[in-house]
C-alpha cells in the first residue's frame, strides 16, 4: 500500500523478521488497555483521519501538517530496526517512514531550542484505556527527545510497517522510531511536536522517575530496579526455544549513536 | 460416593487452567510471548487457590459443611503446584537455568525475593499436608501450617510490586486476602468480634 525506497544499509539488519501478526497483535499502548492483546482488540475505535500534528515552540515557522502533507511531501524508506522493550522482550520490525530530522528542518529550529517534546492523542472517549480508574498515567502520553537526538538520523518518522499503512495499535497514523532506546521512548499516534528549551517532563519518568530515566537508552549494564536488562526474549519465542538473547549496548547501534553521549556517565544519565 | 464425585470433579477443574496453558504452549497457541502469559496466568491460580484454601474455614464455620474440610488439602496442593510451574517458567524463559543468576536476581530484587520466599513457605505445607504428616507432628502441624497466612501476604506483594501503572488487579487480590486473614482475627480475638 505504502511505496518506500528500502533504505540505506545501515538502517538495514539481517535478523530474521517478528511476523506481521506479532508485531501488530502484542503492542503496549497504554491507552487502550494494559494487556498485550488490548490494543490490538481495542484500538479501531481510534479515529485517525483527519489528523494533524502541531509543530510549535522554539522554532522560526510554527505550524500544523495534515497527514496528507506528511504523505506526500517526504520521501518514504522501508528500514529494519531492532525494537526493545524495557520490559526485556524484542522483535525486528521494517517500518516506512521518514528521518524525523526531516520533517523538524522544515519549521526551522530555533538556536535556543535544546529538547523535543511530543505527545499522544488524548480523547477519552475512544480511549478505554484512558478511563481506567486504577491506571495512574497521567495523560495525555508525553515522551522527549534531546534536540541531538531527534536530529539523528537512525531516528525515524513512522507511517507504516510491512509495506501497509500503520495498524492503529502500532501508532497510527504517525509514530516515532528510535531503535537506540527502550521502546516506550517511541511514542505513537503524535499529536504534538514542541520544540524547548528544557528537558520535558515525560510520562513515564514523571511516573516512577527511579525506573524510567529520561535517556532510557538500551544497556545491558544498567538495570532496571525491578528486573535485570542483561537479556532480552526476541519474539516470537516458543517454550522449546526461548529465544533468549544477550541485550546489545544502545541495542546494537552503538557504533551509530554512542558519541551523543560521550562523557556522559549512562548509569547516572539512564 | 456423593462426595468421592464432587471431590473428583473438583480435581479436574483445578487441573484445566494447567491443561489450557500446555496444550497452548506446545501449539504456540500462547501469542509470540508464552513465557508472559504462562509467568500471569501460574500466578493468578496460585494465588486464587490460595485464596481458596483460606476460604474453607469460614466456609465451614458458616454452613457446617464437613466436606469442604476435605477440599482443603487438595486445593492447598495445587496453589503449590502452580506456584512449582509459574518458578519453572521463570528458570526455563527467564534464568535459562542458571543457578548463578537465579542468586543475584534473588539478591537483587525484592519482588523476586518475595514471591521465592513465598514459594519456600509453601514446600514445608506441601511436604508434611499427609495424613502421616499430620498425625506425627500432631499440635505442631496446625502451628506449621499458619505459614500459609505469611505465604499469601507475600503472594499479594510479589504481585503488587510489579504492577507497572495500573495496580487494580494486585488490590482486588490484596482485599481478598486481607478479608479471609481479618475474619481469622476476629477469631483469634473475640474481643473484636463484638466491636
């Protein structure tokens, strides 16, 4: 459905690929319920056309895209990234999308810009999830990016995913990829681009700041509170191969990115 | 006979929710993370069968049936059993075997070291729960056997510490649990009872 160039080799991986049904059928996307399967089951009742996304905050060219915009002014790659969730399972997914640097260009960032902030679409009710009275996230979504880091070009605008528009459990209609990070730094179904000057609060870290460091980049080195990170289960796993694996410094791509963090102690900096 | 039946199809029934999860696990009818959903499902019917075994006092005390009595051994044994299979899930997906990390998971974790001791507290009841057991350790076995009081306290945390953003569930279990302990206080302490 989507037409994408395959993308350069280095955005590229050999590893075999999580099938379509596992990609889109074992999501976390909190909005629409806790369990893996939720999403998948209650995610249709998101409305995802019209959509637009607000780009404001320290940039000279504030402004708002329609999807179509995004569609049709960006050029689409397909590219294989590793996913890593910080709950220590995996997959290998070829998305379609476009360098989020890209896009950010085009409002022209501002000199005094240093962080992104991004948020999820909030609208309760086509939200289950955001009707718990238990869950205790405080919505809607927000995640951030160091402006160095948005800039990068592994990080990744995405609008699909096998070659097919995005399911909407996977974060439809647009979504961030950064494969260096623990996938909850992937925010999906963004409304909201804010350029600023100060590290955004995200709502995981805002949550349990203990547990989820605003970096939150992949390492094997550094637990998480509750449970190791030293090994990941790449799905799909089987109870006769487990599929355990090693997990990968920045998940693999620490040749690519590890000079943004040069000097910077990762234990402190999680 | 009435009773043989119903205590067999008692039996069955606690068996299906094991007979689910291993016809899944080998069809990979499980989704692409079994390890998961086996690691929730063995938890939750440990804990409700624990919460089941405790609930066969007050159920006799309330309607005089003898026959639950009866139940109690069976149901305290399989809250063990799948407490046995949701630790063999861990070391087979989690540990991949290793005494090694199983030591600093246990040393480092306090979720992991809560629900271990709660299985440990559960062995020495599986052990002794024969009519033999019972016979020799007479006073002693009844004193032994409150260890299943501690055991679903620490179920109940194990399972609250790792609720992530949404802790519903762990509380329903906790309330629970915090019911069918507070009745046997009341009866420990008569004094309550008539507050």
């Amino acid at each position: 459905e989507l037409a994408a160039a395959a993308g350069p080799e280095a955005f590229q991986t050999d590893e075999k690929l999580t099938p379509y049904g596992d990609v889109s059928g074992y999501n976390n996307f909190y909005e629409f319920g806790t369990d893996k399967s939720d999403p998948a089951r209650n995610a249709h009742t998101m409305t995802t056309d019209p959509w637009s996304v607000e780009v404001g905050g320290l940039v000279n060219k504030p402004g708002k895209l329609y999807l179509e915009d995004i569609l049709g002014s960006f050029d689409l790659e397909e590219r294989t990234y590793r996913l890593r969730c910080v709950e220590a399972w995996s997959m290998v997914i070829p998305w379609v999308g476009f360098p989020l640097a890209d896009l950010l260009q085009r409002f022209e960032p501002g000199s005094d810009a240093k962080f992104v902030e991004f948020r999820t679409l909030y609208r309760p009710d086509e939200m289950s999830g955001t009707r718990s009275l238990t869950s205790i996230i405080d919505w809607p979504y927000r995640e951030g990016l160091r402006l160095d880091e948005a800039m990068h070009p592994l990080t990744l605008l995405a609008v699909g995913l096998y070659g097919k528009t995005l399911p909407n459990q996977n974060g439809a209609p647009l979504r961030l990829v950064v494969p260096w990070k623990y996938g909850f730094k992937s925010i999906k179904s963004i409304v909201s681009i804010n350029l600023v000057d100060r590290q955004p609060a995200t709502s995981w870290q805002t949550l349990a700041p203990r547990e989820y460091g605003f970096y939150s980049n992949v390492n094997p080195e550094v637990d998480h509170p509750r449970w190791s990170q030293r090994y990941e289960r790449r799905l799909p796993s089987t109870l006769f191969s487990p599929n355990r694996i090693a997990t990968r410094m920045f998940n693999g791509y620490e040749a690519q990115v590890a000079e943004l963090y040069q000097g910077m102690d990762l234990r402190k900096y999680y | 006979m009435r009773d043989k039946l119903i205590r067999l199809g008692i039996f069955l029934l606690c068996l299906v929710p094991f007979a689910v999860l291993l016809k899944g696990a080998v069809t990979g009818g499980l989704g692409p993370d079994p390890a998961k959903t086996i690691m929730l499902e063995t938890g939750e019917w440990s804990l409700r069968l624990l919460a089941l075994t405790l609930l066969v006092s007050p159920l006799r005390q309330w309607t005089g049936w003898s026959l639950v009595m009866r139940l109690r051994r069976m149901l305290g044994l399989y809250a063990f059993f799948y407490a046995c299979v949701h630790l063999a899930t861990f070391a087979h997906f989690y540990l991949g075997w290793s005494g090694s990390i199983l030591l600093e998971e246990l040393a480092e974790r306090p979720y992991i070291t809560v629900g271990f001791a709660a299985w440990s507290l559960l062995l020495p009841l599986a052990l002794t729960s024969t009519r033999g057991w019972q016979r020799r350790l007479r006073r002693n076995w009844q004193r032994l056997h409150r260890l299943i009081y501690p055991a679903a306290v620490l179920a109940c945390l194990h399972l609250l510490w790792q609720a992530r953003s949404d802790i519903g569930e762990a509380l329903v279990y906790i309330v629970i649990v915090a019911a069918l302990l507070g009745w046997r206080l009341r009866t420990f302490w008569p004094g309550l009872a008539k507050a």
